[in-house]
C-alpha cells in the first residue's frame, strides 16, 4: 500500500496571480478554485493586501480560510477555525502581528524626519482624498487600503540619496524597509515565508502534517515559495517566469490566474493533490 498523502493546503498571492494584473479579475483562475473545492483542499490568501482590502475579496470568492496580508507582517484566522468550527468569509477573524505594530513603525518614521528632515508623507499622515491621489485607488479601495496593522506606507519625496539614507537608517534602528513604485514601505521582520510557516504550524497542530503548495509572480513571493513543498511561479503579464524552475519549484502555464488554474491541472497530473 503506497504512504497516506498529508493533506494539502495552497498558499496564494494575489495580483497577478490568482488576479489579473490589469483588472483584478480571477474567473480564469475559477476552474482551478472548484477542483480545490472537490478535494476540500484549503485555499489561503497570502498578500501585500490589508485585511479590509482582502475581506470584500474573500466574500466574492467564497473564501473561509485563513489568510496573511501586509506582506506577512499579519495573519488572520476565521474564530475557531483550527477548532473545527465552520466558517465561511464573514465569520469573525482574529489577526495575530508577525511583524511590528504598526504605531512602531509610524512613530519611527516620525522619529527619523523629525531627525533628519527627510521629505515623505506616510498614510499616517493621508486621508481618504489623499490616498486616491497618490494611488489611484477609488474611495472605497482607499479607505481599506488606510486600515492597516502591519506596515506604513511613505509616499517618497525626497532624493535617491535621502531614500537610502532612511532605509539604512529604518535597518539599523531594527525594522526593514522595502521599494515599491513611489512608495517606500516601513515593515518588521517578517514575510511571507514567515507567514506560510506561522500557517503551516496551526494547520499541523490541528490537522496534522500538510503539503503546502505556494503560488505568487514576483519577487515578493520568492520567500513563499521557498517555504512551501511545492512552489508555482505563475507567469508575469510579459509572458515570462520570475525565476527559473528547479527543485521543488516549478512554472505554471499561462499568464496569472489562467496559469494559476494551469498550476492545479499540473498538481491533480503529478497526483500531488
């Protein structure tokens, strides 16, 4: 008789991923969420998202699982989910800090233009107006985006020098930092490898050993898919794969959610779920 197979749970980014890059959308990825759904295998969100920005998600996706948001800095996991209660997206969540507290990292940031005059203006300092402005977002996307637990967001206006002047200056004082677009993104010591494991080790504790499959496009995955037994590297929206296949990672075939969907063909035709 072959070994029992651990149960598996997916671990998953978000943009560009199992969403569209262009327009958020993920009914290609549709077919792939249903054959998880056949095999009640666990669907987790692991995101640079907020929790107010994933919890609209998770309602349209049907999703009851826990999830990870603000780059791992944060869980959340539905109440009584490892106890084996049901849940569904609207249940109750409690969110756990993996990181830093997001009044650390604002009040440092304070700290350090109050020092050295660096020119920024974090969320902390935004309203909603703001935040549409300076992303684009809509209002209702922007209030959620401001409701974070985990990270500070800085809208950089200052030189090149000055960015890395603070940055060294963020690492030194402890915390990390970390370059997206315009924004310079103040965050604690953990990712979202980080968060897999902290995940991982509630599933094993309640559930016993998993297989944890992770899925993400970027860079900002890479530390996921490290963690994870089997990692995708979902195609970016040029065609091409992040990083190279090897080991236990491997490439979808096909652009964000549609390789996403690509992914979990490949995993049911490996007999990995």
């Amino acid at each position: 008789m072959p070994p029992r197979r651990s149960p598996a749970v997916v671990f998953t980014d978000l943009d560009a991923t199992l969403l569209d890059h262009h327009d958020y959308d993920w009914s290609a990825a549709r077919a792939g969420m249903a054959q998880l759904a056949a095999r009640d295998i666990p669907l987790c969100i692991i995101t640079s998202k907020t929790v107010a920005e994933v919890a609209a998600l998770r309602v349209a996706l049907g999703n009851g699982h826990p999830f990870a948001v603000e780059n791992g800095g944060a869980v959340a996991v539905p109440r009584g989910y490892f106890e084996g209660a049901a849940c569904d997206a609207h249940t109750p969540v409690d969110v756990t800090t993996l990181g830093a507290p997001r009044e650390a990292l604002t009040a440092l940031a304070a700290t350090l233009r109050a020092q050295h005059g660096f020119r920024f203006t974090g969320f902390a300092d935004m309203d909603v107006d703001d935040v549409v402005a300076a992303t684009g977002l809509d209002r209702e996307s922007a209030m959620r985006a401001l409701e974070r637990s985990a990270s500070e967001p800085l809208l950089w206006q200052d030189s090149d020098t000055a960015r890395e002047d603070f940055m060294q200056a963020v690492v030194a004082a402890g915390y990390a930092c970390r370059e997206g677009g315009r924004f310079v993104h103040v965050l604690g010591h953990a990712d979202k490898g980080d968060a897999l494991a902290w995940l991982r080790s509630r599933y094993g504790a309640a559930r016993g050993p998993i297989l944890a499959i992770a899925m993400g496009d970027s860079g900002n995955d890479a530390d996921m898919l490290a963690a994870a037994d089997i990692g995708y590297w979902v195609a970016r929206p040029d065609g091409c794969h992040y990083a190279a296949a090897g080991g236990s990672i491997r490439h979808a075939d096909g652009i964000g959610p549609a390789g996403w969907s690509a992914a979990i063909d490949d995993l049911i035709a490996h007999h990995d779920i």
